[in-house]
C-alpha cells in the first residue's frame, strides 16, 4: 500500500498542528465570494505550501512505440480522475463547474482556490483534516462512496438485519445508495461506466501498440476488469510485467473512506522504468523469508506463508492520475492490496526516483536544518532516506495480513477497521528502519550507512508529523515519535533541537515493532485505539520543532513535462 511514511512517503495528509484553523469562510473578512461560494482568505498562502517542482523523467531509453503506449495509457489515466471525483464527492462535478466558470474574472485568490479544487480533488483542505476551504460545507467521512446521510450506526444496524447484503455492501468495490428503505450496492463497472469504458478503450488500443508482452497481458487483462470488476487476474499480470512502460491502473486504496476504509479508489500511476536501478535492489527480494522470520514476535504470529516474489521496481514519474494527483504526492507504492494476491505472489514495490529526489532536495534537507541537531545535519542522506523508503515498501509485505480469531479466518484491515491504515503505515516506518539494522548485522547492507540512518528517519519523521495528527498517517508518525522519546531513543537538546540517542535507538525500535506487530497479530482493535490514544498526541518539544518548518514547503505540486506521442 501506498501511503506513507506518516511516514516518509505517504499521501493524504494534514498539517493540523502546525498552524490554526483559519477563521471559518465567510464573506466578511476578505473572504473572496464567488456566487454564494465563500472562499478561505488564506487561500492563496495554503496553495503555496506545495512548491511547484519540475518532475522529469528520463525517456531516453524508450522506443518510438513505447512512447506511443505511454501516450494512450496517460491518455486512458485522465478519465480516472473524473471517476475519482465523484468518488471524493457524488456533488463535485457540479461544484468543479462552478469553479472553472470563474476563469475569465477570477480573483487571485479565486485562481488559487481554482488550483487547490484541482490539487484536492474537491473543496476539503487534504492538509486540515479536511475542513472546507471553498464554502462551508463539512466533508463527508463516507466521501462519495455511501449516501451522504447514512451513520455509522446505521450502516452496521442495516447489516446485522440483512446479512446476505453484507458482501456486496462492504465489499472494496461497490458504491453503497438508497433505495426504498434499503441500502442496495452499485459495482464500480456499473456506477462509473461511463469514465472506465473510455479508458479501457485506450488501454486496449495501448495493448495493441506494444510488442512487450508481459505489458500487453496487463493492460487487456486491466481493460476488462474495468468492465468487470474483478481485478484478481490483471493484479497478478500487473506483478509479472516487465518492461519499458511500467503502468499501476485501478482501484486501489481505501483511505478515502474514513467511514469504514472499505472503498478502494481509482488512481493510475504512468512510469517508465530504470532496469539497471531495479536490478541493484531486487536482491532484497531474496531476503525477506530471513526478514519475516527476524521479526521480533513469536513465530505463531510470524507469516510464513505469504509469497516471496516480491518484485522491486524503481521507476521515473511521468504522469498521475485520480487519488494519485490528490493532496500530498506519494513516492512509493506497494501494491497490489488483495490478500490473496499477496498470499499468491508477494506485492510489487514501485519507487519513483525521480520523485524522492525533488521531495529529499525540496523538503527533507530544509527540514533537518531546521529540527536536527547541528552535528547531525551533515548525516542525513538521500542513500538512507531511499532505503528508509524502499524498506518501508517492503514492511508492508511483512507481518501478520491474514489472521485467525478464535477459529474464524478473518484479516488484520478488517479487524482494525479505520485504524488500520494508521498503524499499518506506522509499522510500515518502523520496520523499515528494522530491517535495515537487521541487514546492516548481516552484511546485506553497507555498515556505512547506519551514520545516516537514524538522523534521516527523524529527519523524515517531522516531514510526516507535518501532516497533522488528524490525518490516520500523522497520527501514527506522532506516536512512533512519543514511543522512542519516551524510550529515551530521542532526545532533545537545550536549543529545541532533536538528536538520536544511538545506544538506546535499535532496542527502541525493535520494542515499538514489537507492540505493533502484536496489535495486528491480534487483530486488536481497542488495543490499537488505546495505543494511538497514549502515544498519538504532540507534545511541546514537537510541536515547537514543527513551528519551525513554516518556510518548508508541505509538498511538491509536480509539473510533468508532456509525454510525447512517439
Ligand atoms: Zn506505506
């Protein structure tokens, strides 16, 4: 899974403790109103949190045809993001109208606010919890997936009295409406036809223009799944591709719906691949039956079974789409999310290089100048955020996944609900740096790289604190902060400045692994509410550091060169 590294990658983040709540929209007060539409005053300043970066990939490599199938599959991506927009919000297209109406008058704050609709997909703030900057309408937690009134509770009442709806309501890849009294689901193939008919097209068109076949099996296979809705075969085709155009299409992570992270939404990911790159960190493939069983529980919980395939890919940017294109840009993915693939072939990693690097120059640098201590600063590096990275990639793959309760087979997400992905990604952070200590012991990995490991990884730490704790990854990045702190594996200097401790650093880490791992072992839902409870909340120290990053910016806003048509 994507998100990260409240964690140094991910994604949908909210900078909730760095800053206060704007004064609620309203047309007094310098709020800009377009029709009835109030826009936040600080508009402009919240868009330039994310420095516009040039993202250029090398395309050197590629074949006139390749770039032809470059070309029609981020011709096929952009339908996703309307496909995604209405995922976000059933009233978005209508309010996207609305704003694109205002390009001939419009204010510069309402050009703002037009670009920040685009950058969030919708009028919630992704770096405020959420909270409305166009108009004062509150988001709704079931987003566009539910109808817009229905609880929590009446959701779980509703299955409890009909069961035999209970799979195609929950399921990952329906819309949940009224009808009647009841509650009926739409498959996605059905309720987004009209976007994935078109783009299906394009990918089969895509298919047919390429001489790779690993590339062709996918996108066919991907094209009738969007038809479909069964994903199963073209995930398991999406593990063995290999070739020039590396393509990740569908629908994916649940993060979106914060009503019960059931919902997968849509988001493509057009990259073109770097061999030589890929091939030098495969060899981690083979290391990770070792891994799993170093973990530090007992091997009851360890998971012994999952497949080990477990390509690596590093990969060149060159265009996004749908949930993708949302919020804060992710540098690295782990994908697919169907247990059962996972069971079957392991997940496939993709890191895209040429995003860490303007995210590592843009933001990590700037942070650590700011939070570290001085002595500490020079340690960082981007080798150790890469691994940091890529090994949080590979810490998805590792750890409990299916589990069994009391003699019911049942899955850590299920269990944990809306506080999965909280923990998962936090684990995900930990165990990275884990697994890197590990392989450093053993020899797989440079001891030179330990210097920089732990400064990068606070380092990367403030990146995501950033995000606030409100947003599931902020949370969990706070409270592996607090763990370590109060392990005495942090600590701060007289000047508000924050070193590693490192005689204390590893044994702290392999504890907070430790205590996660279990919760999911467990499927421990009130352990795992208690656990963010007491660890998730910022203390002075961090908050106070956190301050200081106001000139960093947030995130990048990539500017991606046009893909030629070959
Ligand atoms: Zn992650």
């Amino acid at each position: 899974m994507r998100p990260t590294v409240a964690c140094l990658l991910l994604s949908a983040a909210a900078l909730a403790c760095s800053r206060p709540a704007p004064p609620p929209a309203a047309a007094e007060g310098g709020g800009a109103v377009a029709g009835d539409l109030a826009v936040a005053p600080d508009v402009e300043e919240r868009l330039a949190r994310f420095a516009p970066t040039k993202i250029e990939a090398d395309l050197s490599a590629l074949s006139p045809e390749d770039l032809k199938v470059l070309a029609l599959v981020a011709r096929a991506s952009r339908h996703l993001d309307d496909v995604f927009l209405r995922q976000v919000w059933a009233g978005n297209p209508e309010l996207a109208a609305e704003v694109a109406a205002w390009t001939g008058g419009a204010t510069p704050q309402q050009a703002a606010a037009r670009d920040y609709f685009r950058l969030n997909f919708g009028p919630w703030d992704r770096l405020e919890e959420m909270e409305p900057f166009l108009g004062d309408r509150p988001h709704p937690p079931g987003a566009g997936y539910y109808p817009e009134d229905l609880s929590r509770q009446e959701f779980e009442g509703y299955l409890a009295a009909h069961p035999e709806q209970k799979d195609a309501l929950t399921s990952t890849l329906t819309v949940v409406r009224r009808e009647g009294d009841g509650l009926v689901a739409v498959p996605y193939a059905e309720a987004y036809r009209e976007w994935l008919a078109p783009a299906a097209d394009l990918l089969r068109q895509a298919a047919a223009a390429t001489g790779n076949e690993s590339l062709r099996r996918f996108l066919e296979l991907r094209a009738d799944a969007f038809g479909s809705d069964d994903y199963y075969t073209s995930d398991v085709a999406w593990m063995d591709l290999d070739a020039p155009v590396e393509v990740t299409i569908g629908p994916y992570e649940t993060y979106e719906d914060e009503l019960f992270g059931y919902k997968a939404a849509y988001e493509s990911f057009v990259t073109v691949a770097l061999p030589a790159e890929s091939a030098a960190l495969d060899g981690f493939k083979s290391e990770l039956p070792w891994l799993e069983r170093n973990l530090p529980i007992a091997n009851e919980y360890k998971n012994l079974n999952r497949g080990t395939e477990s390509p690596i890919r590093v990969v060149d940017l060159v265009a996004t789409a749908g949930e993708a294109s949302s919020g804060v840009m992710t540098l690295a993915y782990n994908l697919p999310n169907d247990e059962r693939v996972r069971e079957a072939k392991g997940s496939k990693k993709v890191l895209m290089r040429n995003v860490m690097r303007a995210k590592y120059d843009q933001i990590l640098v700037p942070i650590a100048q700011r939070v570290l201590a001085a002595d500490q600063v020079d340690r960082v590096s981007f080798d150790a955020y890469f691994d940091e990275v890529l090994h949080h990639e590979l810490g998805h793959g590792l750890g409990p996944g299916k589990i069994v309760l009391g003699g019911r087979p049942t899955e850590v997400r299920l269990e944990l609900k809306d506080l999965y992905s909280t923990l998962e990604e936090a684990k995900a952070d930990v165990m990275g740096v884990y697994d890197i200590l590990a392989l450093i012991d053993k020899g797989v990995i440079d001891r030179a790289l330990a210097d920089s490991l732990e400064p990068t990884y606070v380092a990367g730490l403030f990146r995501s604190a950033r995000f606030g704790v409100g947003e599931a990854h902020g949370q969990g990045v706070v409270a592996q902060f607090n763990y370590l702190e109060a392990k005495g594996a942090l600590a701060v200097d007289a000047d508000g400045r924050f070193r590693g401790v490192p005689e204390k650093f590893p044994a702290a880490i392999r504890d907070l692994l430790h205590d996660m791992l279990m919760l999911q072992a467990r499927g421990d839902y009130a352990g795992t509410a208690q656990f963010l409870q007491r660890y998730g909340t910022p203390g002075a120290s961090l908050l106070a550091a956190i301050e200081r990053l106001k000139d960093v910016p947030v995130d990048i806003r990539p500017l991606y060169a046009a893909v030629p048509e070959g």
